[in-house]
C-alpha cells in the first residue's frame, strides 16, 4: 500500500472544497436513500465532517498502530445512529466515488486499489470493535432534572442517567437533545461521579451552534436526553497520582478539570494528601469566572492554588490577558504534567506558550475530540466543529 499516494492524492481532492462533500452525499443519498434518516435534518453543520474525516484517517491508514484504540471506540460508539456493517459499504462506495470524480486521469488502478483496501481496513477495525461490545448499551437515557443560567454565557445542566452510567473525572460524552435530533456533541461531566449517578454539564452556547444554542435556550426539566459511552483519557488523572499538576482552562473547558478536582479533594479528605495543583481559568470578563467562588473556597485546600484570568478588561484588577500567556508566564513548570482545556484555539495557544516556555510537549495532555461531533461512519473529527 502506497501511502505517500494516499495522502498526495487526498490533499489534491481537498483542494475542490465545498464541492467534494457536495458530490460525497449527492452520491450517497441517490445511491442508499435509506440512510438519509441516519443524519441531520439539516446538513449545514454536517456536510464536510465525515468526508472530511474519512479522508483525513483513511489517508493516514499507516499511522493505525497509534490510534487503533480511538477508532474501536468510535466503532462502538456508532452503535447510537443504528450503523451496521452493510453502512459501511455504502459510505466507502461513495467515498471512492467521490475521490474517482475529483481526481480524474490521476485516478489509477493502482491508486483505487490503495483506497479500498485502506478504508477496508478503518472499517474492519470499527466494525469488529462494535459487534464485540457485548451487552454494553448503544446509549445511556438520562431525565433532565435541571436548567439553570449561572452567568450571562454559561447554563448549568444536572441530568440523572436512568441506568448506572460509569465515567472517569475528565472523561466526554456525546449526548443527543431532543430538540436537535440526530445531532450529537461531546459534553464532559464537570462532577466526579456522585452516590446518586447525577451528572452536571456546563453549556457556553457557540456562536452558530446548534446544539449548545438547543440546551440553553430550550432545554427544560422533564426531558430526557440520550448520552453516548464515555471515552478520552488525556484528562484524567495519571497513573503517577502523585505527580503535581498544572491545569489551564478556558471558559466552559474548566469541566473535565473540575471533575478531577473533586476527584483530589475526595482523596484529600479520606488520606490527607494530594498532589499540588495549580489552576489558571481564563474568561473574557470577570463575571463570566463562572465557578470563581468554589475555586476560592477549594483554594483554602493546603495542595490546590487558583489564578483567574480576564482577557477583555484592562480594568480588572487581578491577571490579564490570555490565559494560556499568562500560565506560561507565571512561573517554570519542570516536572508538573499540564492538562489543557477549552476551544481549540485556546488550546493550541496555550499549548504552543508552554512549549515556548520550556515544557516538554509530552507533558501536555489534551483532547482532540471534546465539542466534537460524529455521525453514522466517521472517523475522528477535532474538537471544535460548533455545535
């Protein structure tokens, strides 16, 4: 298999825009109108994440060894759009379809035969991992208990998952809201997990956003939600645990980490030690500091120190700036595992200010998925696609 081929020959069909996804589901829903029903009303939001991301890891097909495991959790977690193994065949026809129309005379043998067998492969991989999966649920149904405004641009949402849904502190979840059906996105739970299986979420509505918008402005009490398996490990705790640790967040990204603070400070009221940890939450004015009186009373804890950031008022008088700057800035942070969260721009930000300080980029761990969102046979899309 020729990969150098497939990514060459991916980049020039990328190059085609908006008129590839065009084609891919013109295709696609002419040749299996059956499967229309597996997505979106609207395809506004959804029309270039999965050729997209078809391209991206099928192309990539010889860097599998590294992220086999993300793809097998992606094949069990298509089990909630009702996928099975014929879809498959259907969205790989397409996409060679696709691929055939937009690469012309530069469509070899040779390059269809490189094509197939790679997306073959991607798709063994999904396919095996999902009808392995047991008895595990395609989704978890959940009431919504809960819908509060904490600040102008953040809503919390406290649901009860009507089974036992285990999750790690830092872990996502893809979740469907009845008033946007057909449209997951990633949420991650701002709680350890709780005695009565309660799960807290923050919502920043997202400009553009179809699914943020749906929970805040129209999420109510009574609902009942669909939430997908947990997944994601860069968030978590460590195996060191007692390895320090520096976590910067930006505006609703403060979730995950909030819930493996909590994690700490359980562990720290039972065995009296916990690793340091040092918080920077960035916002773009003070009042959107959300959590700002729970950090300062955790703050009274002996191993926790909390920094708040505003971005868009020289007026505060605390840090300024942005949040990723300002971490970097604060001090050195040999030794200290770094946990990031927020918008990708946020994120790759403050990723590239910690590099530039002198932290190792192994010790910085965040998520590509969280805000994602993936429908019927798509590979991993990043994080951030405004829903």
């Amino acid at each position: 298999m020729d990969t150098a081929a497939l990514k060459e020959s991916w980049e020039l069909v990328a190059k085609s825009g908006d008129e590839v996804p065009l084609y891919f589901y013109s295709h696609l829903f002419l040749s299996h109108p059956e499967l229309r029903e597996l997505f979106p009303i609207s395809m506004t939001a959804q029309r270039d994440k999965l050729v997209g991301a078809l391209g991206q890891i099928v192309s990539n097909v010889d860097q599998i060894d590294d992220v086999t495991p993300f793809i097998q959790q992606l094949g069990k977690d298509h089990r909630r759009f009702s996928v099975v193994a014929d879809h498959y065949t259907a969205v790989g026809a397409s996409l060679l379809a696709t691929l055939r129309r937009f690469l012309g005379p530069a469509w070899t043998e040779s390059l269809a035969n490189d094509w197939a067998a790679a997306y073959g492969l991607i798709a063994k991989v999904m396919v095996e991992a999902a009808e392995q999966s047991g008895d595990s649920p395609a989704w978890w149904s959940a009431d919504v208990t809960d819908v509060q405004r904490r600040t102008l641009d953040v809503t919390v949402v406290q649901l009860r998952p009507r089974e036992e849904f285990r999750y790690a502190p830092g872990q996502s979840f893809a979740m469907e809201v009845p008033q946007r059906p057909r449209l997951w996105r990633y949420f991650s739970p701002a709680n350890a997990p709780r005695s009565d299986g309660s799960v807290e979420l923050h919502v920043q509505p997202v400009d553009g956003g179809q699914v943020s918008g749906a929970v805040v402005r129209s999420l109510q009490p009574g609902d009942t939600v669909r939430l997908g398996a947990p997944i994601g490990e860069q968030l978590t705790l460590p195996r060191q645990p007692d390895r320090d640790l520096l976590m910067v967040a930006g505006g609703t990204g403060l979730a995950p980490l909030r819930a493996v603070l909590e994690q700490l400070d359980r562990r720290w009221e039972v065995e009296g030690k916990a690793p340091r940890v040092q918080l920077f939450h960035g916002s773009r004015m003070a009042w959107n500091l959300y959590e700002h009186d729970y950090l300062s009373l955790l703050a009274s804890r002996p191993w926790f120190s909390y920094t708040p950031v505003v971005s868009d008022d020289p007026s505060y008088p605390g840090s300024c700036g942005l949040v990723g700057t300002v971490a970097a800035q604060a001090q050195r942070w040999d030794g200290r595992l770094v946990m990031v969260c927020g918008s990708p721009a946020m994120v790759l930000h403050t990723v590239e200010q910690l590099t530039a300080a002198g932290v190792a980029p192994t010790d910085i761990r965040y998520e590509e998925f969280t805000g994602g969102n993936h429908h019927p046979s798509a590979a991993p899309v990043a994080a951030g696609d405004n829903q």
